[in-house]
C-alpha cells in the first residue's frame, strides 16, 4: 500500500491564524502572537479566494491571509511570519471537489 507523504504547514514563529465570521456577511482575519491581537475585514473577493486556495494551495492560502494584516503599532513586520512548506499541484480529484463547492457559493 503506497504512503502518501501529507505537507506539514510549519511557521517561522509560533502564531495563531484564522478567518471568524463577524456577520452580516462580512468575515475578519484574526492574527494572535503572544499579546498581540490583530483583526483585518476581509471583503467578500478576498474571501472566496482565500477559500478556493484552502482547497487547491493550503500553505499559500494561510500565507495570502498574512499579506492582509497590518502590524503597524507592533515591534514586528510582515516578513516576520510565515507559513513554511511546499504545496503539491492540486489532483483532479481536489479540484473537481473545490468546483463543486464554489457552485455552492
């Protein structure tokens, strides 16, 4: 039986990621490192890329999100962080499934 080697997403520093919905359609990127908090609104284009390459490009997704955080007003800088690996091309099998969701949207 053939292993597939799955991609380990790491970061250069240990922080935190993520996409909340906030509601009435709107949705917010949220960024935590240590007593940093930082949010960034996500318009509704930036989100459904953002979606799209959660499916077809997991590393480059988290690192697109990242490019949208605003560290002013923090001793850091946004080429501090980020998402460390390599995304493997998409098989067909992914993006038939990504086309059927984005039908969906």
């Amino acid at each position: 039986m053939e292993r597939k080697q799955k991609n380990i997403i790491e970061t250069n520093k240990p922080f935190s990621l993520r996409v909340i919905y906030a509601g009435g359609g709107m949705y917010e990127v949220v960024f935590a490192y240590q007593e940093i908090r930082l949010y960034q609104p996500l318009s509704d284009e930036q989100y459904r890329e953002y979606r799209k390459l959660c499916y077809l490009y997991p590393v480059r997704a988290k690192n697109y999100l990242l490019g949208f955080i605003n560290f002013e007003g923090t001793p850091y800088k946004r080429s501090d962080f980020r998402f460390i690996g390599k995304d493997d091309e998409p098989t067909e099998g992914i993006i038939a499934f990504w086309q059927e969701i984005e039908k969906g949207l």
